[in-house]
C-alpha cells in the first residue's frame, strides 16, 4: 500500500450516486457547488461542459478547468478586498493608467 493512499475508500461514495437522470445530476451539482461555496464552478459550469465536449477533455482536464477558474477568480477577490482594506486616499489601477 502506498503511503500516499487515503486511509478510507470513496469508491462506494462514487458508486452510489451513478444512476442520476441528467435532471437529477444538474440538481445534485448546483446544490453542492452552493453548499462548498463554489460560486465561480456554478456560474461557469454550463459553458465549461460545452467547452468540454468540443475539445474532448478528460475528466482531469475538465476538473482543473473549473478548479483553475474558481482558484483565479477568488484570488481576483481577495486582490479587489485587500485594495478596498488599505484605505487608500483614491483606487489606482495600472490598468486605469494612460500611457
């Protein structure tokens, strides 16, 4: 046994749940994607499975393609709230500037 495997097993957690109806599915996914607090996975969820499809991901690349958009979109965030916390006397952005 590896020293990197998990101490418990999901496969029967995985197993379960493989007799979804596509309705039940996009139920089960919205209302984890709430539940974990993945606000960025359930806004995109719809255009990342058609993106999939035409590009043939796996379902590794499909699951860093929402993880790696939930991952930049809350570090987004938290650049946006530590500018608005530093109480600056106006907000500069690099962007904003005119060259």
């Amino acid at each position: 046994m590896s020293p990197y495997a998990p101490a418990a097993s999901i496969t029967p957690t995985l197993r379960r749940r493989r007799g979804l109806t596509e309705q039940a599915a996009v139920a089960a996914v919205d209302q984890a994607c709430r539940r974990l607090r993945l606000s960025t996975v359930r806004a995109v969820l719809d255009e990342a499975l058609t993106l999939a499809g035409k590009e043939q991901l796996s379902y590794q690349g499909f699951l860093a393609e929402l993880l790696l958009a939930e991952c930049h979109d809350r570090a987004r965030g938290s650049s946006i709230r530590r500018v608005k916390a530093s109480n600056f006397p106006r907000p500069k952005w690099l962007g904003d500037f005119d060259f």
